[in-house]
C-alpha cells in the first residue's frame, strides 16, 4: 500500500478559535479527502498551548516558551522536509510573518506550494499581484499556484504534487 503524500499546511490559523475551527473542519478535511496526509503545524505542537495556558508574567511562562519555541520551530522545519508540497493560507492584512517564512524555506527545499487566499482586502506590492510579490514568486518559481477557493487550491495539489510524484 502506497503511503499518502504528505502536505505541509502553513498558516496563522492556530493562532485563533475561529481560524482552528476551519482548519480542522473545513482545511484539514479538504486535504485528506484529495489523498493527501496533512502535516498540521498546530496538532503536532501541544507544548506551546500548555505554555500559553499558564499566565501571562508567570516566571515558568518565560522560561520555557524559548525552549518551546526552538522545539516548534525544529518541529515544523521538519515536516516540510518530509512533505512533498506545501498548502499557503495567505490571508490576513499581509501574508502571516510565519507562513512567509515556511513558503521560503519550502521553496529553497524545491517543494511546489499552493497559495490560498480568500481574503478580500487588497494587499499586493501592486496591481498586478495578489499578495507580496515575492510570496508569489516562490510560489511561481516551486511549480506552484496562487488561487483564491479552497476547492481550486486542493485541484491545484492535486495536479502539482501528484504529478511531481509521478514524473520522479
């Protein structure tokens, strides 16, 4: 039996209730039933919601939310290196810092990356791009797509990522 491709999900949706609640009811959902494994940054770091649950000024909060945050960040570094392509949420006022930062190194590992924005507001550099222009490049460059429904960017996984696998 073959293993599913694994998709790396980059977003700021963890972030809040509303946004955790379309990830794991509406995103999540989404990939799986394309065939893919989604690789959720926010299911598999539980250490920093126990840290953010203790209160804010607590010395024990301080203290280990800089070794919480190397583990995070080694954590998700990791599953993009074991996915084989990279699903973008790029909503927001401007591309999340984090998600940026994750369609960068997915890039620079060769991973194609779909880039998801529903978001009305206009925030491109210019009129002729959607979102940061380099955000769009990397997602360009990697083989990728930039679409605006959800059901378009998991067609768009679909078609990049399979027939990547396929051709190697």
């Amino acid at each position: 039996m073959n293993a599913r491709p694994k998709i790396y999900v980059a977003s700021p949706l963890g972030f809040t209730a509303a946004g955790s609640l379309y990830s794991t009811s509406v995103l999540l959902p989404a990939v799986r039933n394309a065939g893919f494994e989604p690789l959720d940054p926010w299911s598999v770091s539980p250490e920093i919601q126990r840290v953010f649950e203790l209160p804010r000024g607590d010395p024990e909060r301080a203290r280990v939310l800089a070794d919480t945050n190397r583990v995070v960040g080694k954590n998700n570094a990791a599953m993009i290196c074991a996915s084989s392509g990279v699903l973008a949420i790029l909503d927001g006022d401007d591309v999340d810092s984090g998600t940026a930062a994750e369609i960068g190194y997915a890039a620079a590992l060769s991973r194609p990356i779909v880039g998801l924005r529903t978001d009305l507001r206009v925030t491109g550099d210019n009129e002729a791009t959607l979102v940061n222009l380099q955000v769009e490049w990397f997602i360009a460059d990697s083989g990728g797509r930039l679409t605006t429904r959800l059901d378009d960017a998991v067609a768009a996984l679909v078609d990049v990522v399979l027939n990547r696998l396929a051709r190697s």
